[in-house]
C-alpha cells in the first residue's frame, strides 16, 4: 500500500482513500471504506474502471500491447516453454524444477480417465448439442464423482489433487464431445504421449489405423494453448473468481468460467469470427461492405475478432497467432481463401477512423480459428480449445483467491425501481 492518499468532496464533506501502486506502477484507489465513511457507493457498469482484486498471476498492458504471466512474457514463453510448464508457472507461481515438472506431469496422467458413469450422462446428450453446453455440464458432474472436492477448504493435498485432475481429464472430455459430433468411437487417453500429443491422438485418432502424430500440428497448438493460458480479469476468470468466493467446488467454478467463456462477445468470438469470414467469402468476399456494417450504428453486426476492453493497441497474443497462421498454413500445404479475407479486413480496418477513433484492434480470436480450421478442427470446437487453453489461468486466479480468503464477491447496486407502495385491496 503507498502513502498517497487521493481526496474525494461530496456535499461540502471531503474524505481521504488511500491509494494503491501494483508492481508495474499501476495506480488504484482502495474504496473498500467509502461507504462506512460517507454513505456513498462507486457506479461502474462493466467494471470498465473497477479493480476487483490484486493479484500476482498476470500483468497485462493494454496500451503497450503487454503481455506476461507471473513476469514472463508470452513471447518468450512461447519460444522456451510448453503448455504444461506454462499450467505449473500460473498455478503454482514460479517454473518447475526438473523434479517439480516430472512429478507435475505424472500427477495429471495418472488422472486422465474419466469415471464410466460419466460416458452415461455424456450419452444423453444430442450430438448436435454444442460443445460448451455439454463440457460445463459434464466438469459440474465430476463434483458428483468426486465429493471429497466440495468442500475447497479441506486439505490442500485434495485441492492439488482437484487441480491434477481438472487439468488431466478436461482433454479427455473435450475429445469425447467431437468423437460424438462424429459418430466416432470415443477414444481414451494413452498415459505415455504429452499433453498435447494425447489430446490429438483422442481428437483424431481412429480404431482402424495407426495415429501419426504430427510434430507441426503439435507445436503449433501447444503456443496456441500458450497463448490461452490467463488473461488477468477477463469475464470468465472474474466468474471463476466470483463463484469460487462462496466456497462452493472448484469444479462448479470452471463450469461457470466455460459458461461465461462461450459467449461470442469472449471466447465465442473465435467461433463467430470463422463464421463471419465464411459469410463475407460465400458473398463474393467484398470486406469494404462488412467494415460498413460494422460501423453502422443501426446495424448490431460487429466485426468478430476486433477491439478489446483492455487492449487499445494491437493484442500481442493475436501477432504471434498471425505469424503462426501464416506458418502453419504453409507447413500444411493449405490455402485458405479467408485468411487472405481476414487480412483484407484487418488492413481496411487498421486504416479506417470509425476502427482507429476507438482503438479497435486485432484481438486473440481474430486469427486463432483459421489455425485451428486448418488443423482439422471443427468450427463449434473453437471455444472448447480456448477453455482448454484457459484453464490452468483460471485454476490460479481460483487459487490465489481462495489462498487470500477473500470474501465473497457481493456487489452493491443503485435502486432505480418504484417507491414502496401498498398491495392494492380488491
Ligand atoms: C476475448 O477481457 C479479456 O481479456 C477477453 C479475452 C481473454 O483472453 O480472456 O481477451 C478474450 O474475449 C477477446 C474479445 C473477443 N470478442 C470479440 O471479438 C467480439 C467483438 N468485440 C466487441 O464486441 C468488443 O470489442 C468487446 C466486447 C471485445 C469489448 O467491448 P467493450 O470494451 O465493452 O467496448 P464497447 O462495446 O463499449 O465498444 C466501444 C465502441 C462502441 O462504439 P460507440 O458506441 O462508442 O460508437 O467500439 C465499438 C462499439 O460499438 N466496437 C466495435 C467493435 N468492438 C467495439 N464496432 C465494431 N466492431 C467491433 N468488433
């Protein structure tokens, strides 16, 4: 907490907040007193300028395009590191040590199997449910096979363990989700291949013939995984975080954050942004008409994929995933018609004022869907790679959270609705 205090005047009283500066100089004012001091609440739909908490897992800098989780850039991670490393990093604070990451990775395979009971309720489900629907309801019914997590406070052995196996089974479950859209047998996880190479093979691999795993498609989704890993305050880290302080399962908490996550205004913007450039590319791919769609205050059409809440520069999670783009596709041998749309847009966008007046960039879901297209996932998928990627970040927000003791998120309201009034007698 810094000595600065910042003043606030309000009918002829003036009251005195403390402020606070983050590591990275940032600059807060703690109203956590203001009420009792002077009746007054804050006002901030969105929480577009409302810290909820302080935290030492992600630092991000919307204006600089910064990115790093507990102090390591993205670049750098994404050159050095690998998912898993990435997933013990947020979780547990610092990278691993050889032993520490050995150990990390054979807790979470020795976990990768899901209760068969679980395949019964996952049979119910249509197969043309989406994906998100039925991952949210499928990582809720593991509190039903794993009572001993429901009480989040017990044992940090059982809350390791919940973690291991949250991470360890969460591919297993979103494989199953595309072999059902398939009408493939579901695969299960083989404990001797990677992270990443398990979740392929379960994706694609088929009883009828050896699964070839390939390098390329695997490095490249290992950075997008990366990429994914935690993003501070986001809307789904912050219901993970909201869900976690009423102490109900860590297991119900990630249920919640892949709810929030599915909506197309975050991570179901990746699902919207291949649909929107299929649009565009079966009306004869004219970019200029959807950039006026986009800027037409009487048509609710946004341009998926672009602007940010906190990033008013280019999202550097989505230059790397461009560059990425670019390389896989050639790596592939494959030519995609809207990668070329989504560049077409992204250059008239960059130079258009209604984009530039607001800022509106590039974000991390611009380009992310045509690499996973082009690895032979299917579009209602994309979410589900997003959640895969996100879930150590929202593992450590829950965790940093719990291990503060925060109290449970309740936040106050101005009452805008009728006056008391009597129930009219007949
Ligand atoms: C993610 O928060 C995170 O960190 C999220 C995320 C993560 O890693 O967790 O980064 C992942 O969710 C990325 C964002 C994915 N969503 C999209 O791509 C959907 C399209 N983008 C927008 O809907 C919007 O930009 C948001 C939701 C991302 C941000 O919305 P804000 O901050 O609430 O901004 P706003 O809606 O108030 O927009 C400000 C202005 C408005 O115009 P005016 O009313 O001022 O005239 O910009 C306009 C908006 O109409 N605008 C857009 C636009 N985004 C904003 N206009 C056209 N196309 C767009 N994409």
């Amino acid at each position: 907490m810094s000595e600065e205090t910042a003043q606030l005047s309000y009918a002829g009283k003036s009251y005195e907040l403390p402020v606070i500066k983050g590591s990275e100089e940032e600059i807060g004012v703690d109203i956590s007193k203001l009420r009792g001091q002077s009746g007054l609440i804050t006002l901030d739909v969105g929480f577009k300028n409302t810290g909820s908490t302080t935290s030492d897992v992600t630092f991000l800098d919307g204006e600089k395009g910064i990115l790093r989780y507990r102090g390591y850039s993205i670049e750098d991670l994404c050159e050095h590191s690998s998912f898993s490393e990435v997933a013990y990093l947020l979780i547990n604070g610092e990278l691993p040590t050889s032993e520490e990451f050995d150990k990390f990775q054979d807790d979470i395979s020795h976990h990768t199997l899901v209760h068969e009971n679980i395949r019964k309720i996952f049979d119910g489900f249509p197969a043309d449910a989406h994906p998100m629907g039925v991952l949210s309801s499928l990582v809720t019914s593991l509190t039903a096979f794993h009572p001993e997590s429901l009480d989040p406070n017990r044992d940090p052995k059982m809350v390791d363990l919940t973690i291991h196996r949250l991470i360890a089974k969460l591919p297993t479950l979103a494989s199953w989700v595309f072999k059902k859209k398939l009408g493939h047998p579901l695969n299960y996880p083989e404990n001797k291949l990677g992270y990443v190479e398990n979740f392929m093979k379960m994706m694609f691999g088929l009883p009828t013939e050896e699964y070839k795993i390939d390098p390329v498609l695997v490095e490249a989704f290992d950075k997008l995984l990366i990429l994914h890993a935690d993003h501070e305050q986001n809307c789904s880290a912050a219901t993970v975080r909201v869900v976690g302080s009423s102490q109900a399962s860590l297991y119900v908490a990630i249920a919640a954050g892949i709810n929030a996550l599915w909506g197309p205004l975050h991570g179901g913007a990746n699902q919207a942004v291949i649909e929107m450039l299929e649009d565009i590319h079966a009306n004869g791919g004219d970019v200029d008409q959807y950039i006026a769609k986009a800027k037409d205050p009487n048509d609710p059409f946004r341009l998926m994929g672009f602007g940010h809440r906190v990033y008013k520069n280019f999202d550097p999670r989505a230059k790397i995933i461009k560059k990425h783009a670019d390389a896989v596709l050639d790596k592939l041998g494959i030519e995609d018609p809207l990668l070329e749309i989504a560049k077409g847009l992204e250059e008239k966008a960059l130079q258009d004022e209604y984009f530039q007046k607001r800022k509106l960039y590039p974000n991390v879901d611009f380009y992310s869907g045509i690499i996973y297209k082009a690895m032979g996932f299917p579009t209602e998928m994309f979410t589900v790679l997003f959640a895969l990627g996100r879930l150590p970040g929202w593992i450590a927000q829950w965790k940093e959270s719990r291990n503060l003791n925060q109290p449970i998120s309740r936040p106050r309201q101005i009452y805008t609705g009728s006056p008391a009034r009597p129930y009219p007698t007949k």
